[in-house]
C-alpha cells in the first residue's frame, strides 16, 4: 500500500494505517531525535510525544512531504522537552531504585575494559561533533541534522521548517562553518581535510560534515 493510501486511510481513522506510516519513519525520526537530546531514553520519550501529538493531531494535515510534517513534529517535540528541562531541579548523579534508594555505583559509571585506541579514538570524535551539534543554535541544528545528518534534501527541510528553500541554505551554510570552526579545538580528532592552517582559518568554510 503506498503512502498517499495510508494517509487518506489513517485521516479516516485507521490505526493500521497510521502505524505503518510511522514504521516507515521511526527510524529517521528517533535519529534527530537523538542527535538533538545527546540522550537514547529522552530521544524515544520525544519521539514517542511527536507521534502521540501527530496522531491527536492528524486531521490538520493538508497534504505536502508527509516526512516534512512528521520531521517538524519530531523537532517542536524535541525543543519543548529541552525547554522543560530547563526549568527541572538538578538531578543527582547517581539515581534511584523504584524503591527511593540511591544507587551507588550504577552500570553505566563502571569502569569497563579498555577498548583498542581506534575505538577509543572513534568515539572520541563522535563526542566532539555531538558537542558541536549541541552547541548550534536550534535554527541551525535543525537543518544540519535533517540535511547533514538525516540526508533530506532542501525541499523537504523547507517544507519541514516551513521557510523558503534559500533560508535553509543560507542557514546550513552558517551551521557547517560553525560546526567546522567548533571542530577546529577538537585537530587531533580530525582527519586532515577537516583541518584548518592558519592561512586559511578565514576562510570562509563549505565542505559538509561527514
């Protein structure tokens, strides 16, 4: 069944139709989720509000890049729980049973076996482009993540952030320098085609991040 039949079935109220709408795009949603929050759990718990809210929400729906419409609910659902947070208390380190009880050396604070130094040195990476990522302004991170890193085309993020196709670009240009200016404190890391020389650290900077 293609998707404009799931679509006109799923506003009539077929839940079947809705769910594999949503198969169709979990995967991708929970990836910007995720590069978004920098958390697995609050990734799926924003994921799952935008598909609540979508579904709440489904007879607004008036056509277009059915991805485009998911995609925007995916990052407005993102943002508000970021927003959220914010204005949570502090949360202790280490956290609590069911029961109330602190745990004191929970699995993911132990020291485990050291890892050979390409992993090492991958993760490593991984860590400083999400660093750089969270440090986008949201404007910015949100067409990064759906160009860059989702692999949409302009098109569909305008439709997504529901702005001409010449803001996404000018905005996605300004986001990779950002991202390759952030990268530079970050050499040792890089493969050589990422790093700037002096000569050249004005210089205006177009290549993507992989």
């Amino acid at each position: 069944m293609d998707e404009n039949t799931l679509i006109q079935l799923a506003k009539k109220g077929e839940l079947d139709a809705f769910n594999q709408l949503i198969l169709m795009y979990q995967d991708m949603a929970f990836n910007v989720a995720y590069r978004i929050m920098n958390d697995e759990a609050q990734a799926a718990d924003a994921t799952q509000d935008a598909v609540i809210s979508m579904y709440r929400r489904f007879d607004t729906y008036r056509g277009g890049s059915f991805k485009a419409w998911f995609m925007r609910i995916v990052t407005n659902a993102c943002y508000d729980a970021l927003r959220w947070q914010k204005r949570r208390p502090t949360i202790a380190l280490e956290p609590e049973t069911d029961d109330g009880e602190r745990i004191e050396s929970p699995y993911w604070l132990e020291d485990n076996e050291a890892k050979p130094d390409e992993e090492l040195e991958k993760k490593e990476l991984e860590a400083a482009i999400q660093h750089c990522i969270n440090a986008l302004p949201n404007k910015f991170k949100t067409v990064f993540l759906l160009i860059d890193v989702n692999g949409d085309d302009y098109e569909t993020v305008a439709q997504s952030i529901q702005r001409p196709v010449g803001t996404v670009k000018s905005r996605l240009s300004r986001a990779r320098q950002r991202m390759q200016k952030c990268l530079q404190g970050f050499g040792e890391l890089l493969p050589d085609i990422f790093r700037l020389n002096a000569k050249n650290d004005d210089e205006q900077v177009t290549e993507p991040i992989p």
